[in-house]
C-alpha cells in the first residue's frame, strides 16, 4: 500500500537533487542543504516551538468551525427554508479566496489572538457545512421516524443519529477544512504575526535563504501528512467501523 507513494517521493528527490547539481544556483538547493536546515531548526528548538504555535492556532480555530459548521450543517440539511438563507453565505464563504479572509482578519483585529483563531474558522466552515448538510439530507428518513417514536431529545439524536450517519461527511468536511485551514493561517502569519511557520517563512524569504523555505515547507507538508494519515484516517475507519459489520 505504501510502495507507490514511497516510490513517487524517492523518484521526485532524485529528480530535484538532479535538477540542483546541472544548476549549480542557491536558487535550487540540494537536499543535503535543506536536511542541514531542517536538523539546525530541531536543534535550536525554533521548529518545533513555531509548528506548536501553529498548530495551536489551527486547532483553536477548527474547533470553532466544526462546532458552527454541525449546527449550521444539521439546519440546513432538515429545514429547507433556513438552506435556501443560509446558501448564499456559504457560498461566498468558498469562493472568497484565503488571501482575502487573511488579510481582512488582520486589518481588523491586528495582531491578536481572535486574528488566526477567526481566519482559520472562515476558512474551514464552508467546506464543512457543505458536507455535513449534504449527509443529514441522506440520512435514512426512518432513522428520523425512531427518534420521533422513541421520543430522543436533542443531544440523543446528535450522539446516537447524527454524529455517526455524519461521520463519512464529517471527515471529509474536514479534510477540504484543514487543507483551506493550513493554506490561511500561513498567509495571516505571513502578514500580522509574529511567531509560527508562515511567519518563519516570510523570515527565510527576507533573507534569501531558500534552502530555509524548503525547510519549513518540508516539516509543513511532514505535520499534514502525520495529521492526516496518523489521525484522521485511524479516527475515520473506527467511525465508520459500524457500517461495515452492519453490511457483513
């Protein structure tokens, strides 16, 4: 399973230490001169305290978006009159470039804490109450009948209805998310903070230092690949774990 992705990797290293050796140019780095920056991050501690920042930052800010979004999500998918107010906003919401949420969040709270933690909800919650009004409306039409018949009150149906019929929704909504969530707050970093990746980048690029941008990059794309794979995958297959020995 792992061998094609593994081979793809290898096959794109040797073509860019290829490509830097026939250039010759610090415009193009070879490997060894990213590992060299990435090895002098993790030891001086400024990688690891800039990526906790970071994470921090999107996580704060996933949250608030994941609690707005199954609310939104979970009206829009059973009232079709609060859809059809709702679908304007969430549209502009996904077709309103990232670059735009940043730099209007930080025009208008600066440098603050509200300033990541607002963008980065901007950025998630559309792709996820797409997603999740999208499942509520495929929901088994008796599963509702039940919880009408057996009288479940609100938190019941969230726990034992809405929540695992949601779960394929949910993790996809959550994935386009993070990936819009990741591409926003390196731009707000980038542009009114003063801590975390998007701003070390914006650091390596003031000084030319290219090798220091691949750096970053590298460790950015090692986090999303580690949160993508090494949690959101495992959380998925437990999620939908039922529907499989449902269909057994």
């Amino acid at each position: 399973m792992t061998a094609p992705p593994l081979a793809l990797i290898i096959l794109l290293a040797v073509g860019w230490n290829v490509m830097a050796a026939r250039m010759d140019s610090p415009l193009v780095p070879s490997l060894g001169s990213v590992a060299d920056e990435l090895l002098t991050l993790a030891g001086d501690g400024s990688l690891w305290t800039n990526l906790q920042v970071t994470l921090t930052r999107v996580l704060l800010g996933f949250v608030v978006a994941f609690l707005v979004a199954v609310v939104l999500g979970i009206a829009m998918g059973r009232n079709k009159y609060i859809r059809r107010f709702l679908e304007p906003a969430v549209l502009l919401g996904l077709v309103t470039p990232g670059l735009v949420k940043a730099l209007l969040c930080v025009i208008w709270f600066g440098i603050s804490v509200v300033n990541p933690i607002l963008a980065v909800a901007l950025a998630a919650a559309p792709a996820l109450i797409v997603n999740i009004t999208q499942g509520v409306r495929e929901v088994d039409p008796q599963l509702h009948e039940m919880a009408h018949v057996y009288k479940f009150n609100g938190w019941t149906r969230l726990r034992r209805i809405w929540l695992p019929a949601l779960a394929p929704s949910l993790f996809t909504g959550a994935r386009l998310g993070i990936a819009m969530a990741w591409k926003v707050i390196v731009l707000v970093e980038i542009f009114g903070m003063s801590s975390g990746v998007g701003y070390q980048l914006n650091l390596e690029f003031s000084n030319h230092n290219v090798a220091g941008v691949l750096a970053w990059t590298v460790a950015f794309a090692l986090v999303m690949t580690a949160i993508e794979y090494g949690i959101l995958q495992i959380l998925e297959r437990r999620a939908s774990r039922w529907r499989k020995e449902s269909s057994v």
